[in-house]
C-alpha cells in the first residue's frame, strides 16, 4: 500500500523544504556507478512477496517484473547476483539465533527450511547465484555478503528486495560503509506500511546511495563490459 | 528545526495507520533494558552542535542538557560512556580515508585535529571514557565499539546525538543486529532537516530499538546496580 | 600424527627459550574463565574427521571423546553449543563464494549439501544447537557467532576441533579480539601434519588464549550455575 | 633473535615433512598478485622496533632497510601506504579499552599519545598515509582497514612488520578472509622470540598468503601501472 495522495502531498512538501537545505549545505550528492557491479536482492522471500503473512509487502506487481529485468540484464553480463533471506535455525529454544530481533518484530515465524524464507519462484536464483541466510537486517551484517563482493572486485552494488524501512535501508547504508556504490532501484523497492517507501528512499539518496529509476539502471548494465572473474585473475610477479 | 504544525499532523496521520498495521502483524515490541548499559554519544561535536556549519543540527537547546543529565546518572554508576565524532586524516589526497561518503555528503570538512570535530565543551569527556573517531554513519562500522562493548559484557547501549537520519540510525540499527539493547533516547536526539526525526522514531521504535522519554531513562539508570568492571572479574577454575 | 620424538624434543628446546623471554617480559599471562561459557567446536565434519579426505586430520580417538564429554557437561548446563564446518554453495562457477582461498587450500572439494561437510555423527548437534557454515577460516569472520553469543551475554569461548594451524588458530585470535575469554582445550585439538599443534598451541596460550588440559575444563564446567538465557531476560524500567 | 641453527634445522627437517603431506593434499597454493596493491606496515612504532621494551622486536637492521625500500616503490606508483600501531586511550580505569587482551599481554604499556606508539622516525608516515591506531592484533580487527582498502579497489595486500607470531599472522589471515590477496616479504616481518617467524611464515605460506622475497615484491611493484583512485572514477549512466 503506498501513502495515499494526501500523505504524499504532505510528505512531498517536508521533502522539497528538506531538499533546500541539503543542497545549501552540499548533500544529496551523487554517488554515480562503477564497472563492476552485483544486484542484491533483499529478502524477496515467500514471505514478504506473497500475502497472507505477516511480513507480506505491498507492490510485488511492480517489484517482481524489475527485479526479473535486472536479472536478465545481469546475467548477460555475468555479474555475480545475490539473493537474502531472513530465517533462523531454532526459533524456540533458550539458545536461539533470533537474538534480541524477536523482542522488535516476530522473527519467530521465520524458520530455516520453511516455504516462507525460500526465494520467490518468480525471481527463482540460477546456479552459481548465491543466496545468504542472514539474521538481521542488513544484508552485510554476520554475513559473508562483504568479504564475496570484495574477493570479486565488485565495485557497485544494486539493490532491489523489502523492506525499505528495515533491512533494504540498513543494507544500504553497509553498503556504502563498506566501500561499494549503492544503487537502489526506485521501482523494486517496497513496504508493508504507508510512507516509510518514500521517507527512507528521501533519506537514502540525501546521504548514502543513489536512487535510480529502473530504467536508467538497465541503461547501465546494457553499456558495461562482460564481468571477468577476479578470483582466477592475477599478475605474474617478474622472474 | 521541528517539522511545523501542519506537516507533523500529517506526519501523525501516517504513522497512526502505520502502527495499526504493524500492531495487527506483532511489530512494535518492546526490546527493554539489561542490566549493564553504555551510553552511546553520536557526533556531538562542534560541527553538529554549534551553528553556522554545514552539519550543524537543530535542537542543542534541548539536546546539550539531556546528555548533561544522561552522563551525571551514567557517571555515578561508573558505567561505560563513549563519544563519537566523524573525521578524516585526509581530505584531499587520492588516497583519502573519506571513501565515497564525500559523493554523497560534504564529509571533506571533517578534518582530524580541528576545533569542529571535537566534542561539545558542554559535554567534554571525562577521563576514561572513549572517544571514538569513525569514519562511516555507524559509531560500530570499522571501529572497536562493539568489542569494547562486549568486552566490558555491556547489554544495553542508550543512544544519543546527530543525525537522527544518517549516524543516530545507521548506529542503533547496527547495535540491535550486534547483540545489545538499544534505547534512544526522545529529547537527545536531532537533526538539520524537519521530519526526518519524526520519522526515524517511528521506523526505528517499529523495529530496532525503543525510543524512550529522557525522565524514563535516568530512573532506569538511578534504579540498577553499580557497573562493575567485567575486563578484570573472572572465575578460578577448580584445582 | 604428532611430531615424532626428535623433533617435539627440538620444539620443546625452543618453546622453552622463548618462554624465558615472554615471563620476563610480562607475556603469557592467564586471560581465565568467565561465568558465560559456550562450547564451539571448529570444523569436526566428515572431511575433517574421518580417514582419506584431503582435509582428513589425525587424533581423532582422542578429540572426539574430549567433545563428546563437554558436550556432556555443557548440556548440563544448558550454554550455547555451535559448530562449524567449511563448505561452498559453488565451487565451480566464475563467481564462486571460495573466493581467493582456493587459490591456497583445496576448498573446491567442500561442497554444501555433501556428506563431507556434514558434522560428524559421533558428536551431532542436538535440537537448538547452531551449525554455522563458514567461507573462511575463522568461525568469527563474516557469521553471526559473534553476534549470536553477544546477544547471548556469552563472556567465555571453549574452542576444539581442527585444524590447529587454520581455523582453531584464526578462530582464537579472533574470540579474543571481539571480547570472549578464548579457552583451548588441549586435548580437543588437531591437524594433519606434524608439529603444527605443538607451536601453534604455544604461540595461543602466550598471546590469545589458556590452552588448558581438559580435565580442568570439565571440572569448570562441573561448577558454573546453570545457563539463563538472556535474550528473554529484561528489567522493567521504573514507571 | 632469529633460532640458532641446531634449532632451524630441527624445524625445517618439520617442514619438509609437512610439506610433503600438504603438496600431496593440496594444499600451500599460490594466490599470486593482483594489480591494485597497497602496502600494510604493521606495528612498525618505536616499542616494537626500538629497544629496551617490552614489546621490543629483533631484526630491524633487515626490517627497516626493506620497508624503506617498498615504500620507495609504492610511492612511485601512488598506492596507498597504512600503518599500525597500537595504543590505548585509557589503560588503568575500570572501562579500559585494552578489552581482555591485558590477561595475555602487557598492553598495559602501550598508551595512546607517548612515543612508544609512534611509528618509528626511520620509516615516517608521508602526508596522505594512513596510520591506523588498532586495538587488537589484527590490522582488520574493528579499523577501518577493510573499508578503506576496499573502497580505493585494492586487491592486493603486502604486509611487513611485527610480530610475526602475534599481529602479522592475525592481519594476513583476516586480509585473505576479507577478500585481499596477502603478500608477506619475507625480510621485512619479526620477533622477539626465537622460531616464532619460521613456523608462523610456515603456516602462512601454506594456508593463508604467499611468503615472498623482497627483491620479487620489488620487482613486481616496479612493474604494476600507477595507482589511480578509484574514490572518484565513475562511469557515468546513459541518458
């Protein structure tokens, strides 16, 4: 669902009067693309694309067909992809891998091996695509998301996937902590609430990646070169 | 500067129909205290809190006597109390520690060793507390918070400071996910652009942390027990 | 297989000396037992543990025994038990998840899915206890185990498993790094070739963490009060 | 202190066995280079490379000399240049920074702003060097180091200094796990006990990073294109 026209109206106005100051002061600049991009797709489980449960998220009708074209365009190019998923091994026990989480948000319905945290069959992932099972809501956060981008060179990460007021905006703002360019793609973005879309997208792009339209980022990987894998390359050191 | 009248009625309008839905799905938990906290100050220093810099924020009037207050109590419990500010070596050369926070933000006015990245006089920092000199949003991204936390067996990190849009989130998202408590504190935190504290709260105290009432906050810390030093206690093991 | 005779008989000359050197000058001290422990058992799957695997490692009658027993006596008292293993989603593709460590070890024979990487038998993880799959040698870097034992309050780390000169070595040094009182049972670690426990072990207990016989780590175990989870523990602030 | 040479023979007659069981099993691979370097001088400060302290290293008449000398050649192609030291802001009060590591070592000692900490005169930082004030053994451990290479596009990682048993072994290991193809120089790594540089150069050599000689660094640096920055390259999107 997304903010209704009014809501918007109101919302559009703080932005443009935020908009002024920034500017003034030299934010909202543009962190621009590199050449050695990823698309990282954040939580686009059953669980959030489809309805009826209760991390369920608006929008999927536009969501579903942009992150199906970057994939495309992605794979032409041979760009690593890489798909998060929410789930936890033991959401009973003592001992639980929830961690504090469950205390904010009900974490306990995501199970480890469940058709709720599978990845949409829509957007289903190719062989040699990875896909993380993370337990917070950064993408980057006690996974091995930085350390596999960085050994492949990526310089310029893609995002796409839910929520933009949890785990797409954290892993956002680790993206670019960690030294990658994130892009995050206007029409694959989505939410379960009214207004947290746009307010965290207004934010994001004052301060730490930019928001591209699905076009302008298709544009991009259709003009950048095949992605030759850094791992295998290296340099013979001189006899 | 506070959204005015109008755009916070707005603003109110969003987030009551947002808590319906997120109450409905079991979000909006209440994370609460531990037994051991930190007070955590995000980038109090001179460029945010004295005017007349392209980081300074709104609200010190407020802001300066909460932490006054929040480190009084903290210090008679002998407790951990960390500062953040947010500098760079080098702002200049191609080799900058700037990363490419300056592509989004003007981070290249952020020199270590000046007057505007040193903590508010107001609120200097007594001896044996940290000061932390970061370089990203997050007070724990690339530096040793969380481990001084942990090391200290720290539960529960109460969160103060600028901006409430970019390092006051980016932190308490990062706390949540590392394994503490966190507690922002309502009336110590702010920004320089009207709405973005509104909705902030509202994201973050849905999913990341509690946002408490300062009175709330020093009565929790008036009521535990002394802090007692977890770096030098340990368990002899049976002979 | 251990060093022979001859040669722990040089190890021990040297280990001897340089003994000499660090008590004068203040190193190998005792970093002792917390009151939180967890037992983390480092890559004890088939690959690692039984006969004609490239990764196969020796001692095994003994190491799996010591583990059977803390595990024994950390279900006793209900502390968080993890295991780790190492394997890859592809080991094959341009944008595999081995990342450059192939280009060292033969990763390319750790497959996700294989009976090799699946956790010994001997010692399989009950209901609740954590499996973590790693890319990299320590159980530590890009997990959740930091954060997982953190929001667990865990202040102690029991370390066993394999190999002594890889993954225990990296995963000690970095339990000590991130705040745990790293403990080395002795008799619960291994490796494949000779020598490599003895100077290993050395350099640990001199720097990173008590290497203790396993005796006195059960004996600990015997006398902590029984775990209580702290992720559901909280204080109610005062109204 | 290098071990006298009963000792050394002992240890590489260790060696050749161990390295017929690791080729057989294949294992001591080579990462080979990469073409954007940087050079990571650890804990190359006065306590460690002068003598009469604590913490004082052997060697520095060979460490010192090459340092030098890969500076020189990493200046002339404009790659960045770190160095570590490491120090403690408060190393007395009951909040201390030095976490748990003063249960191993005299860290004690090391305090933040003396010239113990700075680095050593001979080898001085020039402006637009990092110098990196680290908490722990590693040069990785909660820095800035990954984030800062990572996003300047570096690949390469070539390590000198002290101690080979303590912080360069932690360093090398986390620079691989981070996704950084680690160069140790053989002559420019040391210790203040003797055998340590040996098995640690060892077990590097095998598992974690290539051990190569100076002159072949060297060369290799006098052959890589100038180092251009990748903070500001981008490409720019297509209308």
């Amino acid at each position: 669902m997304s903010a209704d026209a009014e809501v918007l109206t109101a919302l559009h106005t703080i932005f443009d009067a935020d908009t002024g100051i920034y500017r003034e002061r030299g934010f909202q600049r543009r962190v621009g693309y590199g050449t050695r991009p990823a698309l990282v797709h954040i939580d686009l489980a059953n669980a959030w694309t489809r309805p009826d449960h209760a991390f369920s998220c608006d929008g999927m009708d536009t969501i579903i067909p942009a992150v199906q074209a970057l994939n495309a365009a992605g794979r032409a190019k041979g760009i690593p992809i890489v798909y998060t998923t929410t789930a936890y091994d033991d959401v009973e026990g003592p001992n639980s891998d929830m961690g504090l989480w469950v205390h904010k948000i009900p974490v306990e319905l995501l199970k480890v091996g469940t058709e709720a945290v599978q990845i949409d069959s829509r957007i289903a992932p190719h062989p040699g695509e990875m896909v993380i099972v993370k337990k917070r809501a950064s993408g980057f956060h006690g996974t091995r998301l930085s350390s596999y981008l960085n050994a492949h060179g990526v310089d310029t990460v893609i995002i796409t996937g839910v929520t933009m007021a949890g785990c797409v905006r954290h892993t956002t703002e680790d993206a670019i902590a960690e030294g990658f360019r994130p892009i995050v793609v206007r029409e694959a973005v989505g939410d379960r609430v009214p207004g947290v879309v746009e307010w965290n997208l207004f934010d994001i792009d004052a301060k730490f990646g930019d928001v591209e339209p699905l076009k302008q980022v298709l544009g991009y990987l259709a003009g950048i070169e095949p992605f030759e894998s850094r791992v295998r390359a290296e340099v013979a050191a001189p006899g």
